[in-house]
C-alpha cells in the first residue's frame, strides 16, 4: 500500500493509521467471489472467442506451415473435417505436401480418383510419430468412428538421432507434443518446470488459447514482445478474426527432383527398439479405441538415393514393420518406389508422385476394402 494511502489520525492521544478513500479492502468471502466470477470469466473466453473467429477451410485445406504449432487451431480443424469426410489422411510433411501446393497433395489426388470429396489432409508440416501421437491424443479426440490414413515416414527411423535415441542433447520438432516423463526420450533435455508447463497447457483450454493468439495473430510471440518489435503498429488490428485462411503455398517442384542416387548411407535403428515406431503403434492403438478404422500408409521413400547396404538394411525394417501389421490386423500398403524424378528428396514426393501414389492406393485391394468399403469393424491390437 502506498503512503498517500495511509492517514494519520490521533485517538486517544496515540497516533493511528486509517485507510485513505482510494484503499479497496475485500474480506475473504468477498475475494472468493472474485476469484469465482473471474474463473467463470476467464474459463468461457476460449468459447465464446469462436463464435467471433471465423473458421471456413475450402476445398484441399491444410493447416498453414506458419500455424503448425497452434494446436488448437488443429483441434478446430480436426471438429470441422470430422463433420464433412469420410476419412482423414494424417501424418507428417509428405501428407501435407511440402514441395506442392494444396491442390497436389496426396488428399487431393485421393479426391480426384474418388469422384468427390471424401479426404481431408490433416497432415502437419514438421511432425514425427512421437509429436503425432501427442496431437492425436491431446488435440485429436474429434477423431473418432472414422476412416484414417495413418502415414509412417521411414525417414523418422533412418538414424538415431532421428528416431530421439541419443543421449546429447537435440532440439526437434513440436517439443511440447512428445511424452514429457514416460517413455522417456533420451535426448529431451526440457527441465521439470518446463515439462510440467508443456503438461498443463494440453488440459487448461485459457493456456492454449492465449498460445493461439500469440502464434496465429502476433507472430508467436506475447503482445508486450510484439509491440517491441512494432512499435508503430496497433495490436488491436493484428487480429483479424480469421485464422489461418492464409496459406503461404510451397512451389511444386517438378523441374528439380532429386538428383542424389545411390550413394546414401542411412543408420537405420531396429524397429524393436525404435522409439518413432512405438508411438506410431500407440497411435494405432488409440485411434482404434475411438472407434476409427485406420489404414497404415509405410512411405514411399526415395529408394534410388540408398548404397546396397543402406537398402538391405531398410528392406529388412520394412519386412519387420509389416510383420507387426499383419499380426495386428491392421491394413496396411508398402507402395513400389516411385519413378526417381517422381522425388523431390529422400521422402517427399512431386505432384507426380503424389498422382501415382493416389491410383496405387485406389488400385490395392486391403485399401479398397479399409477405407472404401462398408464393413466399419475395428481391429483388435495386441502389444
């Protein structure tokens, strides 16, 4: 309390000190109240900001690259496919299309040999089975008695440190989605607070909201640190209400696909111990116990880009992973490599590849029968 709060008055020849007008004193119950109104207040804000945020994705929308961390948007996104498809196509950059733009994406071309509009891309730029599996379980629970294309980029077990496996330190992709205490991951060096923040956040609907504005209105960063970096600019006016509408679209590549062959030498980890394809079969798993029906997409992977021990050792990954599929009863396809102009790097294919991959998919007979047939019956998973 400030002194020009405090008054000095004599009573009973010794000095006192009473409140001056401009002093509010509240009682316990009174704060209570406060507390409650305010926690009201603050817990409807999330609500009640949808109804002025516009959300209408058009045709072949993708999350934009600028927006990949803004899990709640996704969560938004997720509600409004789940209301329109028949079947979401999930998975990392090769589902959402890196090297093209939105309308020669995989979910595209899958459209184009349906005849309609049955697929929604819900890939997100940047993510690996261990962030994806977070996604889904956190931010994905719309998803729910559905057909999903499930992707596995092998490229997320072509060495140790892509599969999370080294003890030294290692900044990758959405933190803040992986397992924060078990499994572990050895090269995650986040410290408890920051854990338990990260933990927090996927629960407490005010937290991702404000993570929402700072990243789709004010560049990721807090309104204090976005007035610092434009001083001359009104916050007020950096929201727009209309969140990701814009999607800054990646060229399509075609006139340079990949030019390494043959001279790439991939660690590949052993499926048993890789932690990628754990959490992929989590995520199996759990999106099944929703109740979808989920077809597993393994690649395609630039297989012209590995030497002969690098493709022996990845023949053999595949075999095991396919193994496990067929034990679990999930369906399943492991495309033939693409034509290798059809690439334009180790994993990512071209527009071409893209429409090969789509005639590939509606030409195999296990995806026909998963995810255009009738029969909606989930498999049972074992360990």
């Amino acid at each position: 309390m400030a002194k020009s709060d405090m008054v000095t008055v004599e009573k009973g020849g010794r000095a006192a000190v009473a409140f001056g007008s401009n002093c509010v004193r509240l009682s316990v119950g009174e704060w209570i109240v406060v507390v409650a109104v305010s926690s009201v207040i603050l817990s409807l804000a999330p609500v009640l900001w949808q109804r002025f945020e516009k959300f209408s994705p058009g045709a072949d929308y993708r999350l934009p690259y600028e927006l990949s961390s803004d899990y709640r948007l996704y969560e938004r996104y997720c509600r409004w496919a789940c209301r329109r498809y028949e079947t979401l196509v999930v998975g990392d950059s090769v589902i959402w299309g890196h090297y093209v733009s939105r309308d020669n994406t995989l979910s595209h071309y899958l459209n184009d040999n349906a005849g309609s509009r049955r697929f929604a891309n819900l890939g997100v730029d940047g993510i690996h089975p261990a962030a994806l599996e977070g996604l889904l379980r956190y931010y994905g629970k719309d998803i729910s008695n559905k057909n999903v294309i499930l992707h596995l980029n092998p490229l997320w077990m072509s060495s140790r440190k892509h599969d999370l496996q080294i003890e030294k330190e290692h900044h990758f992709n959405h933190p803040k989605l992986v397992a924060q205490f078990t499994p572990r991951i050895p090269c995650y060096k986040a410290s408890y607070s920051e854990r338990i923040s990260a933990v927090v956040r996927r629960y407490i609907p005010l937290l991702s909201w404000t993570s929402h504005l700072n990243i789709t209105y004010f560049e990721g960063m807090d309104v204090p640190a976005w007035t610092l970096r434009h001083p001359y600019r009104n916050p007020l006016k950096a929201v727009t209400f209309r969140p990701g509408t814009v999607d800054h679209e990646r060229t399509d590549d075609t006139a340079r696909p990949a030019k390494v062959a043959g001279v790439t030498g991939f660690q590949w980890v052993e499926p048993e111990t890789s932690l990628q394809w754990a959490a992929l079969r989590r995520s199996i798993r759990l999106l099944s116990k929703r109740g979808n029906r989920v077809f597993v997409l393994v690649g395609p992977f630039n297989e012209y880009m590995l030497d002969a021990e690098s493709m022996e050792k990845y023949r053999a990954m595949k075999n095991e992973i396919e193994a496990w599929l067929r034990q679990n009863n999930v369906d399943y396809y492991l495309p033939p490599a693409l034509p290798a102009e059809f690439y334009r790097d180790a994993s990512h294919p071209l527009s071409r590849g893209y429409a090969a991959l789509a005639e590939q998919l509606f030409a195999d007979d296990s995806f026909r029968r998963c995810i255009l047939g009738s029969d909606r019956d989930s498999a049972s998973l074992s360990e």
